[in-house]
C-alpha cells in the first residue's frame, strides 16, 4: 500500500533560517505529491503540488522537486519567517476507485522565533 | 460564503448525546471526504463520497454515520460517542476528474465527556 514518510518534529528556527523538511513515499503507481500546511486552529490548506517526475512545485517562496529515484519530496524554504509557523504535512494522492485518496504523513510541526 | 466551510466549530458533547457535523463545499466538486485528526497521529480517512455515493467506509465504528443528500452536502452523524472519538473532524472536497488536490474545512474540533 501506499505511505508517507516525513521527518518528525518539532522543528525551531530563527527567522530567516534556511528550512528543510524531509518527506519520502512508498507508492505502487506515479502518484501525485503535495505539502499542505495547518496554522493554528485552522484546517488543512495546500501549499504546493507537483504531479510527475522532475516537477516542481512552488509558493510563498516554499519549494519542492518531485524526485522519482529517491521517492522524495522534500519542502525547501530559503528564508523563513516568524508567520510560518505552523505543521506541514506531505500527502500523495493515487486514483482509488471512483475517487481521489489522499494518503498523509504524521506531520512536523514547525516554530520559527523572531 | 466561499470554500468548503464546517459548522460547529466546537462541540462539547456528553457519552449519551446524540449530534451532529456538517460540511459544506461551495467548489461545484463531486467528491466529499471526512478525515480525523488526532494529536501525534495522521490523518485518517474515515469517509469518501463520490457523486453523493459512499465509495470508501475505512473501518470506521457505527457510532459514527455519514450522509451525503447531495454532492454540495455533508453530514456526519454522532451517537454514544467514547472520550477516545475527541479529536478535530476535517470535511474536504475535491473533483473526481480534472482537479486533483482536496480543499479542506477549518474543521469541527468535538469533545466528548
């Protein structure tokens, strides 16, 4: 079956640190990547995607390169702030019956300080 | 309203109660999804509907009945819940086709007594 992978947290950063988080997959298909990110008391948002290999998703200066020989899809951010704050969670996506399933990682919660 | 919205946002609610969540998406999507989540656990899966058609129950207990009347709709019944079910409840939406990413609810967080 398929799975997610994702570094545990939490992570504690100083305001304009360099973040990465790393995420790996197990799945039987090409499936599609995402990061979606939860701030404080709020549901899931997406961050990014990527659906094949060598893709690239990007946004809110966060990115992340779907590599198909290392099944990974780690999250990148050059510059973080205090905002960021929040858990980020990779999840992929593989057509499942009549319907789109989204398989999650735990999670890493992230604290950036000013 | 835009979205996919939840209401309530909070729900305290005794062993014996009986009550309800709703979910509802205003993306024109066919696919509606419930997830749990736990602290220090993932996500998990507990419904799927596609075009009003439940497709996925993941072992979900019976204290726990989703409904579905139409695809811009859903509910998720509770009754005699444990103090185990606390936890925040997700509602999402995607399309079957096309569009391949969930959006999601600010969530229901429910407490049981």
């Amino acid at each position: 079956g398929n799975s997610v992978t994702q570094m545990e947290g939490p992570v504690t950063l100083s305001e304009e640190a360099f973040l990465t988080i790393n995420c790996t997959y197990t799945a039987t298909g090409y499936p599609s990547l995402f990061w979606y990110v939860q701030y404080p008391g709020e549901g899931l948002q997406l961050l990014l995607k990527a659906t094949k290999a060598d893709d690239k998703g990007s946004n809110k200066g966060f990115e992340a390169t779907y590599r198909k020989e290392t099944t990974s899809f780690h999250l990148e951010k050059g510059s973080v702030q205090v905002s960021d704050s929040a858990v980020y969670f990779c999840a992929l996506s593989e057509p499942s019956g009549s319907a789109r399933q989204l398989t999650f990682g735990s999670g890493t919660q992230l604290t950036v300080l000013p | 309203e835009t979205g996919v919205t939840q209401t309530p946002r909070h729900l305290v609610m005794g062993m014996t109660n009986k009550k309800s969540l709703k979910c509802e998406q205003h993306l024109g999507h066919n696919a509606m999804y419930w997830y749990k989540q736990s602290a220090k656990k993932p996500l998990e899966l507990m419904f799927v509907y596609s075009l009003e058609e439940r497709v996925e129950n993941n072992s979900v207990p019976s204290r726990f009945s989703p409904e579905c009347p139409n695809s811009s709709h859903l509910f998720l019944h509770l009754h005699t819940l444990q103090p185990e079910d606390s936890a925040l409840y997700l509602c999402a939406s995607s399309q079957q086709r096309g569009s391949i990413e969930q959006y999601f609810g600010p969530g229901t967080r429910l407490t049981v007594t």
